[in-house]
C-alpha cells in the first residue's frame, strides 16, 4: 500500500512558514534600535526621548541611539520616521505637531502614516497674566475679551499657528468668542513671551505650566488656569478651566513613541510592554516629575484614537483661524 504524501507535504508547509517569519529567526529586538527626534537637542522633547529610551534599554536589552532630525517645524524628522523601514528598529518621539503640520499645507503627513505604540507625556495649555493684569480671573478675562473690540489684547507663546496659538483660540471658540480676537505676537517660544509679558508688552502668554513655573514661582506672574479636567499633580494650586467657568475645553502638546506605518502587531506589543514599564521606572517618572512635565500613558489603542481624534480638533480650529491650506 502506497503512503500518503500529505502529512509531509503539510510539515514543509508549516516549517516553510515559520522560517519566513522574521520573528521566529530571532526575538525581537536582536540589533540596536534608532530612536528619531524631530526637535533640537537641549529642548523638552530631546530631553523626554533621552529618558525614556535610556529606561527603555533596560527593559529591551539593547541600546537605543537617539538621533535628532531637526527641520521644518517638525516635518523633516516626522517625515524621517514614516519612511523608515517598519521593522522595529527605527522609532520615533512623535509630537502633537502631527496633527497641526499638514492642515497648515507643511507636509501630506497624517496621524496615519504613523504606527502608533505608546503616549508617555501631555501638558496642558495653560494662560498667563502679569501680576498687574486687568484681568483678576479667568471669568473677569472671558468677558473683557467678550466686550472689547477684535485687537484691544495681545498674546504670545509661540509661533504663529503653533500648539499654543491654537489652544488660545480654541478656548476662546469654545467660549463663543470669534478665533483671533485677540492678536497674536509671534515669538520662538514661552521664555521670551514671558519677558514680554513681565514687561507689560502683552496681555498673556499661552504655554504649558511648566514653561511658566519659574516666573509664577518668583511672583512675576500669575496663573488663570490650566485647560485640563483635574487639577495637576505638580501645580496642586493652579485651578482648572472647568472648576472656574465649567469649561469642558482641554487641548495640550503630547508626546509618544511611534513607528512607521505598517509594523508587526507582535513588534508593537513587545515595545507597548516594555514601554510601560519603563514609564513605570523611577528613573522616568522622576526625571519628569523633577522638570514639571506632565506623565500620561495611553497604549497603543488609546493612542491612536487621541491622534485622530486631536487630528480633527486642530483642523476645526486652525480652520476658524485662517490657517489650513
């Protein structure tokens, strides 16, 4: 009796399989990872990746090099990212400008050319006053921006339609007030806002609290409040948006590890497991603790509903704005 060929034929089958998974080579991660930041060295985001890739790499067992890719308001590095093979072993520190760069006609790239993994940082928008502002709180500012005629206060904190611009706006939007009610004075970042605004040159600066820490501190300004649902763990004083006016408005600058589109859900597991833990670590909650940033985890899931659904948020805004393209 002639023996059937089917068994073998079907252990080739199988054995062929698992030697065209690249997983069953070897366990993920076997080589040195690329982490991509596309901000300077020295800034909050440089200083994020750092921390975390270094908490990282006791969790993966491999070094992680963190390479920065400056440019175009975040476009060359995000850019770097969505075009990295998707094998694991180039990632990014990607940032909310995800969801502002192509409204604004910068890039074509969107939330979906991204492998979301992890969030591991947000701060809140907050807004500033000099100690001798006309406004004595946050409901005093809302209705003298109501009154007052289109131009009457200045702001700043950033660039122009950069995240802090925006927030600004969509507060004012969420109060029925009309996006550019109050003009904005560019500026390449919170620290020079915040002397303008020590110096009575503008009405307000919008930025996260940490940003403005060292100035409330030493009383050179005050605070009307942080756009967050509770209060923050580091700044237990500053009262939110929704205690003060029941303002449901929340908008801030995240940060999270992605990957290029496209990667191996079993590589995206190994990473979400083992960036947790190191969100987890002392190391990294110290460090941002000790510098004021704010720490929220959302896996990937949660993270890639964020994306998408920031993503619609800032085009409403910026469109009101006059900035989409």
């Amino acid at each position: 009796m002639k023996r059937s060929r089917a068994p073998r034929r079907l252990s080739l089958l199988l054995s062929a399989a698992v030697l065209a998974s690249p997983l069953a080579l070897a366990d993920y991660p076997e080589k040195p990872i690329t982490l991509i930041v596309p901000w300077a060295a020295g800034g909050g985001t440089d200083a994020t990746a750092r921390i975390i890739a270094s908490s990282l790499e006791e969790q993966l067992g491999q070094t992680i090099n963190v390479q920065n890719r400056t440019g175009g308001s975040g476009v060359v590095g995000h850019t770097a990212i969505a075009n990295a093979k998707p094998d694991g072993y180039t990632l990014g520190l990607a940032t909310v400008e995800v969801a502002m760069m192509h409204w604004q006609g910068l890039t074509d790239l969107t939330y979906q050319d991204f492998t979301p993994i992890a969030q591991i940082n947000f701060d809140s928008a907050s807004l500033s006053i000099a100690d001798d502002s006309p406004f004595k709180n946050l409901e005093d500012f809302v209705t003298q921006v109501k009154n007052e005629p289109q131009g009457i206060y200045t702001a700043s904190g950033t660039g122009l339609g950069g995240i802090w611009h925006v927030a600004l706006n969509g507060f004012l939007m969420d109060q029925d007030i009309p996006a550019g009610k109050i003009t904005w004075v560019p500026s390449q970042g919170s620290a020079p806002a915040m002397t303008e605004l020590a110096s009575n040159s503008i009405d307000l600066v919008a930025s996260s609290l940490p940003e403005a820490r060292s100035m409330i501190d030493a009383g050179e300004l005050e605070s009307l409040g942080v756009m967050t649902p509770e209060r923050l763990e580091g700044f237990p004083d500053i009262p939110t948006f929704k205690e003060q006016i029941g303002s449901d408005f929340t908008l801030g600058a995240w940060r999270g590890i992605v990957g290029p589109k496209g990667m191996d859900e079993n590589v995206v597991a190994t990473l979400e497991d083992a960036l947790k833990k190191a969100y987890d670590s002392e190391a990294y909650q110290n460090f941002m603790a000790k510098q004021g940033y704010g720490v929220v985890w959302r896996d990937a899931d949660d993270f890639a509903q964020l994306m998408a659904e920031d993503d619609e948020k800032f085009g409403k805004i910026m469109g009101e704005m006059g900035l989409t393209n």
